[in-house]
C-alpha cells in the first residue's frame, strides 16, 4: 500500500472515530461535518483510483446525514 493510499485510509478512520462520537453525543453539526469530511476523502480516493469500498459501510454515512 502506497504511504498516499496509508495516510487517506487513516484520515478516513479518524473522521469516522470522530463522526461516532458526534452521534453518541447527539452533536448534528458535528455529525453533518465529519459525514462531508469522510466523503470528501473518499471522493479525492475515488480520483486516484483508489477502491475504498472496504474501508467504510457507505449506509452510514446516508444515514448520519438524516
């Protein structure tokens, strides 16, 4: 794995810790920033060519965004 491909799948990882805690605390502000955050990053993925499809339930993401 490339240090590129590292580094996203750990930024992706974090934002996804982060968009965890944000819905345990009820925060929908936070919430709504790390579901535009993680997207974002598999978006700039998605331009390199890098399949993410693995890294992350897609599902979850639509529905934190209610």
């Amino acid at each position: 794995m490339s240090e590129f491909v590292t580094v996203l799948q750990g930024r992706v990882d974090r934002a996804h810790e982060d968009l965890a805690a944000a819905r345990l605390a009820e925060r929908e502000d936070d919430v709504d920033l790390h579901v535009a955050r993680i997207k974002e990053l598999l978006d700039l993925a998605g331009r390199h060519g890098v399949d993410t499809a693995t890294w992350i339930d897609r599902a979850e993401l639509t529905a934190a965004a209610r």
